[in-house]
C-alpha cells in the first residue's frame, strides 16, 4: 500500500457478462504503454495499490491478481479476452436455430392479452414441430420458468480448474471483489487486506470469483463456507452487480476505510481526491439503441422484464445502467470538486446495439464485435454523463481515451519509480 506521501492508485473493473471483453484491450494498451515505459516484464498488478472488481468483472480482477508458481499474475492483460472468446461459449451456449424459432415467437406475443392464444396457437403452430411432443414442451416450460437459465457447471469447473486451491490473502495486489448475499441481504465485500487480519474473511478465490459471476436469472446462486480457526462462515451469493455494477465507488470507500485503520497512515478523508488516481472500465450499455418501447404501460409484467428484445433481461440493463451512470456522476462531481479531475478516467460507452449489450450473446460474431467495441473505444473522445441528456458526450480538450491513458499511464510510471527509489534510499 501507498505511504502517506505516495498516490493511491485504483482500478476498477464492472461487470456484466460476455461484455467483459470490452475493456479487454483498454487493459492490454495500457500494460503496453507501460511495458514501453519500464520493460517487458512490467504488468498491470505492478502498478495500482487496488484492483476492484464486480461479476465478469471480479474474475478479470482475480485473473490479473493471482500468482502463478512465479509468483506472477497467472494472465496478463493481452491474455484476458483469449479466455472470453475460448470459454464463454461453453458457459452460456446458445439455443440450437429450433429453440431460436421458438423463442422469437415467445418474445412476439403480448404476455398480458394474449396468453390464451399463446397456449393454444404457439403449441399447434410452433412448440408441436419444435418440440414434438408435450412432454418437450412441458420440460421447456419447466426449464425457462423454474430454472437458472444456465446451470453454471461447465463456468464452476473452469473457474476452480485455473485459480486452483488459491486464497484471497494470496493475491499480488490488493483486491476488492464484491458479491451479494441473498440470505442475509446484503453486499458481502472480499478484501485482500482484510484477509490478510482474519483468516475468518480468507476464502479460496474460486469460491469469490463464482459467487460474484452469479447473475440471478442467468446463473444459480452459490453456496460455500470459510473454515477459520475461530469459526464457520456460511454464504448464500448472487451477482455483486446487484449492489455495484460499477465498483469504483465502493473502491474508494474500503480504501478509506483501510487508510484510517492503518496506524502508520493519517485518516483519509472522503473529499480529499488528491491522493487518489483512479482509472475505472465500463462494459458499455444500449442507451442510444432505444430498442425498449413502454406503450401503454400495462403488459410490462414479469415476463416483460425478463424476455425483452433480442433473448435479453430489460430489467436488469435498466437497473444497472442506471446504477452504473449514477456511480460515474458522484466521481467525476467529487473530483472536479476537488480540483484533481485528471485524477480520475472513466472509459466507458452508451453506444452497443441492444444484442451487443446481452450478458450472455456468446456468438463468434458477437465476441469479435465486442472486442471491436474495445479498440474502437480507444480512438474516440473522452466523455461523461450529460446530466441533461443521460448520454455519454465528449468532454472539450481532453482528446482520446488512448491519449488519456497514455497520460495516465505515465503517472502510474512515475509513481512506481518514486517508490522504488524510497525503498531504495530506505534500505
């Protein structure tokens, strides 16, 4: 951690499923700038005090954090979006093209009018050739109505395969990672420093990584527990994007926190932004597609939530949008505030097409558009929210987000060397 005259410095990574790529190459730009800056064997680990994380977001954390037998992050930035593209098919694997037929005429009808018509014409006219029989259709039903959407097996096996038997306290840098417990009701944060002081907090990062991945809908919930010497912790987790999608203020908080409890460390207070240097990465949102109509209001029930356009979740994107923008407006009114808005980047976009912004739209094509989303971010203005408008608009002189972070990653250089040189002269 950063002494009292050294810089924190902060990266925070959202969720949100497959769109994980997107900051993909915004993270591998900015190991490169900084490879070219201080040598080939720098990494992202090197060089943020913090590195906090939410869903897809929290395992990108974990994979930049912990050790090989190296002791040395077990995925660079670059490698990042070769295990996206790899695994995500195999975690959320797409409806065969009979099941898509079926699905396009589900999300065709008007719940609320017309489910007489969607019993008796969807069975004649669709699920009978789909499914064959009614047992295919009941099981169908029972499936889509009873059940996670995907079992989570295949992502359970991969995440304990790569992390292994790795604990929290074990992680290069410290790290945030948030999930959601549904028993008790509340955020359940995992913290590196915390694990650290109370082996009752230390848990294996797999267990972390999959309970923070739990989208509900998408994934089931996850149950495990933390053995310590002093006692048995049980958890009961679902998705931390339920709390924060957007991690970055949740960051600033524990860091805070952690600050104040370190008796070497004078309080850091929650206005005093100069100490801090955060970069936070979006995973992009729809707003500009505009693909969500209300009508008259009335057929917006539960199903209507839950099956929108394109095989998505409107209540989730509404949900998370709106906390996510929420979260970026506090931090760039706080740092402005304080004087160091250079201090803070968020890079983000509005501008995904409705299917592009799908958690879980594995397709090939859908992957490399998304990675696309990411390069292509790079080249385009620095932005924030427009109160007025909600939409993202470029911010005047401050160029692209590649210049941006080549700035900012020269701030990252010139911190590290200030503390190795103290080091230095300290030893």
């Amino acid at each position: 951690m950063a002494d009292n005259e050294n810089l924190i410095t902060i990266l925070s990574i959202d969720g949100e499923g497959v769109r994980g790529i997107i900051p993909g190459p915004i993270l591998a730009f900015l190991e490169t700038q900084l490879q070219k800056l201080d040598g080939d064997d720098a990494g992202i680990v090197d060089y943020f005090d913090f590195i906090a994380g939410t869903s897809t977001g929290g395992l990108v954390t974990a994979m930049l954090t912990a050790p090989n037998e190296n002791n040395r992050p077990l995925f660079t930035a670059k490698d990042i979006n070769n295990f996206y593209f790899e695994e995500s098919p195999k975690i959320f694997p797409q409806e065969p093209e009979q099941g898509q037929q079926f699905l396009k005429i589900r999300h065709s009808l008007n719940w609320y009018d017309a489910i007489t018509r969607w019993v008796k014409s969807v069975w004649n006219d669709y699920a009978r050739p789909v499914y064959h029989s009614v047992e295919g259709f009941i099981q169908w039903v029972e499936k889509e109505a009873f059940f996670p959407k995907y079992d989570g097996d295949y992502l359970h096996h991969k995440i304990k395969e790569m992390l292994g038997d790795k604990f929290l306290h074990q992680t290069l840098t410290n790290v945030i990672i948030l999930s959601f417990d549904i028993r008790l009701l509340q955020p359940i944060i995992f913290s590196t420093l915390k694990a650290k002081r109370d082996d009752s907090k230390d848990a294996q990062l797999s267990d972390i990584c999959i309970g923070t991945s739990a989208a509900p809908y998408y994934l089931p919930p996850y149950f495990f527990e933390i053995n310590s010497s002093q006692s048995t912790k049980k958890f009961n987790l679902v998705d931390g994007g339920v709390a924060a999608n957007n991690p970055t203020l949740l960051a600033i908080c524990e860091v805070t926190k952690e600050m104040s409890q370190n008796k070497g460390s004078p309080c850091l207070n929650i206005m005093d932004f100069s100490k801090l240097l955060v970069l936070s990465l979006g995973t992009g949102s729809s707003k500009r597609d505009e693909k969500l109509e209300v009508g008259d209001g009335k057929s917006w029930g539960l199903f209507s939530w839950f099956m929108g356009p394109n095989n998505t979740a409107p209540l989730f994107d509404v949900v998370l949008t709106a906390m996510d923008d929420m979260v970026d407006i506090y931090m760039s009114v706080f740092f402005q505030a304080s004087g160091f808005k250079e201090n803070y980047l968020r890079i983000q976009t509005d501008s995904l097409k409705y299917i592009e912004a799908s958690t879980d739209n594995s397709k090939k094509e859908n992957l490399e558009n998304l990675e696309k989303i990411g390069r292509d971010l790079l080249k385009k203005p620095v932005s924030a929210v427009n109160l007025e408008t909600g939409l993202y608009e470029p911010i005047e002189k401050q160029g692209t987000y590649e210049e941006a972070l080549i700035n900012f990653a020269a701030k990252l250089s010139e911190e590290r060397r200030h503390r190795l040189q103290a080091q230095g002269t300290s030893g």
